[in-house]
C-alpha cells in the first residue's frame, strides 16, 4: 500500500475524531470517554483501509460499488447498535 494513502486515512480519522473531543470539551452532552475514541479510530480505520484495498484490487466498478457501499452500511450499523443499542445486543450502548 502506497504510504501517502495510509496517510490520508490517518489524516482523515483524526480530523473526524476531533469532532466530539471538541464537543467533548465544550458541551456536557457530549460524553466521549478515552475507550470510545480508541474503538471509534479503530473502525474509521478498518473502514479507510477496507475502501483503499477495493479500490485497488476491485476491478469491475459495478463491484466496486457495492462492496464499498456494503463496507459503509456495515460500518453504520455497528455504530448505531454501539451508540443507541438498535438491536439489543451485548454492543449496545446507552
């Protein structure tokens, strides 16, 4: 993997966490501990990498598409049961 790409998924999870550490900082609705910035970074970055490797080894873009949109959706899901417990499983959050 190119080094300037894994830089940009660093670059781009870091400015996305630094949404609710400011939130976090300002407001008391906020309520971000430390273990949820590291699971949070730890998905956005699974997510980064995932689209960077089938972008580069997808060819067909109607494949690419769908598994990118696939990875997405999978993403969304997983933070929505963390964060509200849409499901009831044992992820779910408050």
């Amino acid at each position: 993997m190119d080094n300037l790409r894994l830089k940009w998924i660093l670059g781009i999870t870091l400015v996305l966490l630094l949404i609710p550490f400011i939130g976090t900082l300002i407001s008391d609705q906020v309520n971000w501990g430390f273990f949820d910035f590291i699971i949070m970074g730890a998905m956005l970055i699974v997510l980064g990498l995932t689209i960077n490797l089938v972008s580069i080894y997808v060819s067909r873009s109607k494949y690419k598409v769908l598994m990118i949109t696939g990875s997405l959706a999978c993403f969304l899901l997983l933070w929505a049961e963390m964060a509200v417990g849409i499901f009831g499983s044992f992820l779910a959050g408050s």
